[in-house]
C-alpha cells in the first residue's frame, strides 16, 4: 500500500461512524471497513487485497484510535 493511500485509510478511520463500527466483530469491522473505504477511494483488486491485510493485521490499533476519536468528540480527554 502506498503512503497516500494509508493516510487516506487513516483519516477514513478517524472520521468513520465510530458507535457503529465499535460494535461489530473483527471479521465484520474488516468487511465493513474495507466495503467503505473502497466506496469512497476506488480500489483495485491487489490494493483491496493489500488493504484487507493490513486491517486484519491492525484491528486491535484501529479500534483503539476509534475509541479516542470517541472519546475526544465527548470531551472526555483534552
């Protein structure tokens, strides 16, 4: 994956529909996730493949950044 493209991932995630997405199982965050994003950034085949393994591997960190967008948006943290 390229840079550009994982910045774009990234500020996708940050701004995502986060009560939505906490919600959902590994398997279902990583369809949706992918489904989305390749929605608003076209996606060939190998970078979708690409990107679907690199969610997978980072689901964990993904949900963690979620929950401080989260957070932040309740003003829980500065």
């Amino acid at each position: 994956m390229t840079p550009s493209l994982l910045r774009q991932f990234w500020h996708f995630v940050e701004q995502a529909q986060v009560g939505r997405f906490l919600s959902l199982d590994d398997h279902a965050l990583q369809g949706w996730l992918v489904t989305q994003f390749s929605d608003l950034y076209p996606l060939e085949h190998n970078q979708r493949h690409h990107l679907e393994r690199y969610i997978s591997s980072r689901l964990s960190l993904i949900r963690d950044v979620a929950s401080n967008c989260t957070s932040r948006s309740f003003g829980d943290r500065p």
